[in-house]
C-alpha cells in the first residue's frame, strides 16, 4: 500500500513500511509494543514472511551471551512500555543487535524511513495520531525464551 500512495500522501515515493527483526541462533528477534523484545521462528510474525530479507552477515557471539545481551536490552531500552513508533522502533533495535552481532547497522533506508515521514506536512499531521499506536506482531516475549 505505501508504494501507491505513498507519492500522494507524502509527496515522495516509499517502497513500504519496514518491520525488521534479526534472526540468529535459530530464532527471529524484534521489538513491539507493549511485550518488549520478542521472538518467534523465523519469518513467523503475524505479519507473515517477509517481503526482503537482508543478510548483515555471520556472528561470532554464543547464543548465551546473546540472551544476556537480549537481557539487558530488555531492562532498558527496549521494555514494551519504552516503545515509540518514529523514535525508539522494530528497527532501531534491529540495528542496535545486528552491530551488536556482526559490527553492521541494517540500511540507512529503513532507519532513516520514520524521520523521512516525519519531514512531510502529513507526516507532522500524522504524528499525534501514530505516537499513540502500539504495534505487536505477535511472538513470545523475552521471558518465554
């Protein structure tokens, strides 16, 4: 939907709204709203497959220390009450592990994509509306690993 109308809305094209997770160790991990980070097998979101996938490589982190990290993260910044759709998302917590793990962001085109909407007058129209939307695709929370 955001390809056709995007233009419209925004005045310049978008190919979409990005979910992003980081699959490792056997498991597909993201952050939503209200549950925190989450994980579920890979592809297995309620938002179906994904659209893309991009492979930021290998790590060399053991999956103990991973689930520490993931730990701590979710002590912090990345509690489900923390979540904010323009701000602190799916995708800078997918940037924040995937360095973590590999030493590499995701691509700037999807970090940069909710300052982008905000630069438009709809986006700054948008935004009180969308500052209140809590998004959870679905999974099991960091407690149930």
């Amino acid at each position: 939907m955001a390809r056709q109308l995007s233009a419209s809305m925004l005045g310049r094209h978008i190919d979409g709204i990005w979910h992003t997770g980081v699959v490792v160790h056997g498991k597909e991990h993201y952050f939503g709203g209200s549950t925190g980070i989450t994980n579920c097998p890979p592809g297995g979101t309620l938002l179906g497959p994904p659209d893309s996938v991009v492979d930021m490589g290998s790590t060399e982190v053991p999956e103990d220390l991973f689930k520490e990290y993931l730990t701590s993260l979710g002590e912090s910044k990345y509690r489900g009450a923390n979540y904010n759709l323009f701000e602190n998302n799916c995708n800078t917590f997918s940037s924040e592990v995937a360095q973590f793990l590999t030493g590499r962001k995701i691509p700037s085109y999807i970090t940069d994509l909710p300052s982008d909407i905000l630069a438009t007058p709809f986006g700054q129209a948008l935004r009180p509306f969308l500052d209140s939307m809590v998004i959870n695709p679905g999974g099991n929370n960091l407690a149930g690993q």
